[in-house]
C-alpha cells in the first residue's frame, strides 16, 4: 500500500494545538506524596502559590466568604505537608471559590473515583447516563428477542 505524501507547503494549523484538560488536575508528580492528606496539601500549596494573590489576601477573601477568621497561619498550615492541620471541607471549598481553582478538590476527590465539574455540563451528564441506559435496555430487548426466536 503506497501512503500519500503529505503537502509540507500548506500550513498545519493544529500540529501545535492542544485542547484544554476537561477536568483541572495537576500532574501526578506535582502533588506526589505517601498519604492522602499530604497529598491534599501540596495541592494547596500549589494553587497558593499559583494563584497570582497573596496568602494574605486569600485569607482575608475566604474569612470574608465563610464569616469566620481564616488567619494566613492557617492557610501556612493547610498548605505544609509536615503540619497536623487538615483542612475543612467549607475551608476546601472557600478556598476554591476565592482562588477559582478547584484542583485541590480533584487532588481530594481522585482516590474515590470522583472529579469536579463545572455545573452547566450536569445537563451533558444526564444525558450520556440516559444514553447508556438506553443501550442497556436496547441489548436487554435484543436479548429477550433472541431468546424468544429461539424458543418458536
């Protein structure tokens, strides 16, 4: 079989592209640690140092969410792998909301299988799960079908 050669005159438009990740993770390798919980705080770290604000401004941004002190200690704490200090779930998801990230949740959620997703998609969601259970059926009635033909 002879392969077409390929036109190296015509621009390739998408040779350099790639589409956005559909769920935000970080890497494996950036949040690489034995246990869960340290895990979860490098994630933290991670999205502090990234987010383009300070830890002291992010504090005061989720003490002003949550209508309780959040102090930038805490936030130190939250993000050392070597403190004993977890952090909530209402902290988890505040300091999502201020930050916009929400890696640390999928950092949490991935030993359980689960991921986070922008709430617009749920519609999307229902829909491949209505679809596969569709197909389920459709195979179910084949098979009853099948049997039945059998049977005559």
């Amino acid at each position: 079989m002879v392969m077409p050669r390929r036109d190296t005159s015509t621009l390739d438009l998408f040779r350099d592209y790639e589409p956005a990740p559909v769920v935000p993770r970080f890497a494996a390798d950036e949040v690489k640690a034995w246990t869960p919980a340290r895990r979860l705080s490098r994630a933290i770290a991670k999205t502090l140092d990234e987010c383009g604000r300070s830890r002291e401004e992010i504090a005061a941004a989720m003490t002003e969410h949550l209508g309780e002190r959040v102090p930038k200690a805490m936030l130190d704490a939250y993000a050392s792998p070597e403190k004993p200090h977890a952090i909530s779930a209402q902290r988890l998801a505040a300091l999502v909301l201020v930050t916009g990230d929400v890696r640390p949740l999928n950092t949490l959620l991935n030993d359980a299988g689960l991921i986070v997703i922008e709430a617009k998609y749920e519609a999307l969601l229902r829909r491949e799960k209505a679809r596969e259970l569709r197909e389920k059926l459709d195979r179910e009635i084949e098979a009853a079908d099948a049997q039945w033909k059998a049977r005559r």
